[in-house]
C-alpha cells in the first residue's frame, strides 16, 4: 500500500514438527497481519501446514467465534529435489472468514494452487491461481492471480558474515495487477 513492511517470523522445529508466527506490518501501521502455523513434513520433499491467517483486524484478535477474521488453511506441498526443481501446493481455506461469495453464511473452501520451477539454485519461477470465485482473493471465478520470478542472493559483508537479499517479480493476471518484492532476511 505504498509503504515498507517489516515481516517478523520465529519458529520452533522438533523432529518433522515445526511451529510458527509470522507477521507483517507497514511502517504506516496501516496492514498488519499475524499468523500461526504448524507444519509437519513426512520427508525433505513433503509437508503439510496448518495455518491460522488473521490480517482483518476489525475484531479481537481472540475472537474465534463464526464472524471471526481467521481464516484457517490446509496446505500439502512437495517441494522437489534436485534432480527433479519442480515444487507443488495445494492449499485449501476451510474454516473461518472465507465465505461463500453468493451465501456469505457458508464456508467458501477456497482453494489456491501453485507450481514452481527451480531454474538454478538463486533463480525460481511461479504460478498459481484460484479454483473458483473468492472474495479473499478478489476473484469471481477461476484464474491465474500469481505468476513471477524470485531472484535471491547472498551479499559478503565480512569473511564471516552474508547478507541474504531477495527480489521478486511478479503479476496477477486476472486483476491486471504487477508487484514488486525486495527483501532481506535476517
């Protein structure tokens, strides 16, 4: 929305069991966003994450009533090998604040699915897109809504020390919409 986001995360793994919080706030203090998460991967290649996503913010954070502003995720993805860069999820909204666009008293069940392509080990295209009509991804039907590329590099500050940056080009062609991403992880 015109401003810098700060994206604080922190996550505990034991085993295949990682639990998670991720944030997002522009310097405006006008978005904001927290989730929780919890992912279990059966192998390197395979993963499944519940997740709680809350960015609406018109009500109490702890109101997990039916007019709550959580929306709750199941994602499976496979994230590929080496020999075979092609990542996959299928991540399907099932409860919460995702409702149905023509009977806003039931679950929409909205379903996005995304492919990649790991071009070199810095470089990774992407698309995605909805299955069906969603008001929480601003769609009537089903369309592509998330194509581009992520670009990422690591910058020597000392002998000791590399800066992890990244830069993502992206569109969503069902809007017509183009964004631009830098970020550094630290």
């Amino acid at each position: 929305m015109g401003s810098p986001n700060i994206q604080p995360y922190v996550s505990f793994t034991t085993g295949g069991l990682t639990l998670g919080s991720w944030a997002s706030s522009s310097f405006l203090g006008n978005v904001k966003e927290v989730d929780l998460y919890a992912t279990y991967a059966f192998s390197s290649q395979f993963a499944v994450t519940i997740t709680d996503y809350n960015w609406g913010f018109t009500k109490s954070y702890f109101d997990y009533g039916t007019t709550t502003d959580h929306i709750y995720e199941a994602t499976l993805a496979y994230t590929g090998t080496e020999k075979f860069p092609i990542s996959a999820s299928i991540n399907t909204m099932f409860a919460g604040n995702d409702k149905s666009l023509t009977d806003a008293t039931k679950q929409a069940f909205t379903t996005y699915v995304e492919l990649g392509y790991q071009v070199t080990p810095l470089v990774k295209v992407f698309a995605g897109g909805v299955l069906g009509g969603s008001s929480n991804y601003a769609t009537t039907s089903a369309g592509v809504t998330n194509v581009g590329i992520k670009v990422s590099k690591s910058i020597a500050i000392t002998d000791k020390f590399s800066l992890p940056v990244y830069g993502i080009l992206g569109a969503n062609p069902y809007s017509g919409g183009a964004f631009f991403v830098a970020g550094v992880t630290l």
